[in-house]
C-alpha cells in the first residue's frame, strides 16, 4: 500500500480497515486474511503491538479454517483495530 510505504501509518491503517470491510461483504476469506496482516503491519508501525499480534491472529484463523471475522458480518476487528 502506498500510505505504508510512505511512511503515513495512520492512513494505511484506515485504508486498510476500509479494504476490510468491503473484502467481508464479499465473503472472500483470501482477501480478509490480506487486509488483516495489512492492517496488523501498519498497527506494528504505530506501536500498537498487542493490538497487531490479535490482528495476525485472526489471519492466520481465516486461512487455516472459517475463523469469527473472516465472513460477512466479521465480528469487531474493523472497528476495533
């Protein structure tokens, strides 16, 4: 993501919670599991450890198996994290 790369941690996190949303309407565990490890990466960059290690969790749940926060309704992470 251009945000991350350019150092703007606070937008990559809120593009990122907002490609999460609109990848849970699609239901495509895949794409979750790439927006949560995006989001997780860019928490890291702001120091929020505790928070991206929960992050990473959570994408390691939505490829292994159909993990709470991996479908449409998603749980807590987007507005959470």
């Amino acid at each position: 993501m251009v945000a991350y790369d350019q150092g703007d941690f606070a937008a990559s996190r809120a593009l990122y919670r907002e490609s999460l949303a609109i990848r849970r309407t699609l239901s495509d565990r895949s794409a979750v599991a790439i927006s949560l490890e995006g989001l997780a990466e860019a928490m890291a960059a702001l120091d929020d450890v505790a928070r991206a290690a929960q992050l990473w969790g959570r994408r390691s749940g939505c490829v292994r198996t159909p993990a709470p926060g991996c479908g449409p309704r998603g749980g807590t992470i987007a507005t959470r994290a």
